[in-house]
C-alpha cells in the first residue's frame, strides 16, 4: 500500500476536487462567503445582505458549505431560537480570492457590457 500523497486535478473528470471548485465558484457561495467576512450573521442577515437569493436556496447553500466545513452553524438555546453561521478557519481562506472576484466584477461591469454589446450588435453567424 502506498502512502504517496495524492495529486488531484481539477480538470480531470473523476477528480472530487471538482465538485469543491464548482461549489465555491457558486455565485451564491460566493456572495454568502464574502456577506460572513466581517464575521457570524443570522439567516435573516445573509438573506437581507445576499439580495435575490430565496430562503429555499439560502439554507441548502448553507447546508452545503457547513458539510464541506467552510462555515459552522450555532444553535442558540434561547426564546426565540437564534443560528448564528460563521467562516470556519477553512471558510476564510476563500475571503480574499472571492473578494477578489467581486472586486473585478464591479470594476469591470462596464467593459464586460459594452462587449455584450458589440457581441449583440454583430451579424448573425450562419
């Protein structure tokens, strides 16, 4: 038996490492990741911060990310009950390249657009 470290690559089809990627590159995993950076946030918090997302695809998104163990979910023994869902030490590795990410998307939405423009404004292909 082998004690080798494995080598995973994304780009193989039978790699798990690609399930992770496809989660993470998400967009609501991202804007969820990048809404708990400043620290733990109830779901009625996520929700208000991650505008357009439903309750449905907020809480399975957040099931998601606690069995891959980027985030952790505290259950308050209190009246009203109160979750509180934070960044796990794994979690907030990805704060800075998903930051990243929605720096970029602000920076560039206008030359993304007027590429879909000039996109849309060419002939059509036969």
């Amino acid at each position: 038996m082998s004690n080798a470290t494995p080598v995973w690559n994304v780009m193989l089809a039978s790699c798990p490492s690609r399930t992770s990627l496809a989660k993470i590159a998400n967009k609501w995993t991202a804007m969820i990741v990048i809404s708990l950076s400043d620290g733990p946030a109830r779901f009625g918090t996520i929700r208000q911060t991650v505008e357009g997302i439903s309750g449905k695809v907020l809480a399975g998104t957040l099931r998601d990310l606690e069995r891959d163990g980027v985030l952790t979910r505290t259950a308050y023994d209190e009246m009203p009950p109160r979750v509180e869902y934070e960044l796990t030490a794994l979690g907030r590795t990805l704060r800075e390249p998903l930051t990243a990410l929605g720096l970029w998307a602000e920076q560039h939405i206008e030359e993304v657009l007027d590429a879909r423009d000039a996109f849309d404004r060419r002939p059509a292909s036969v």
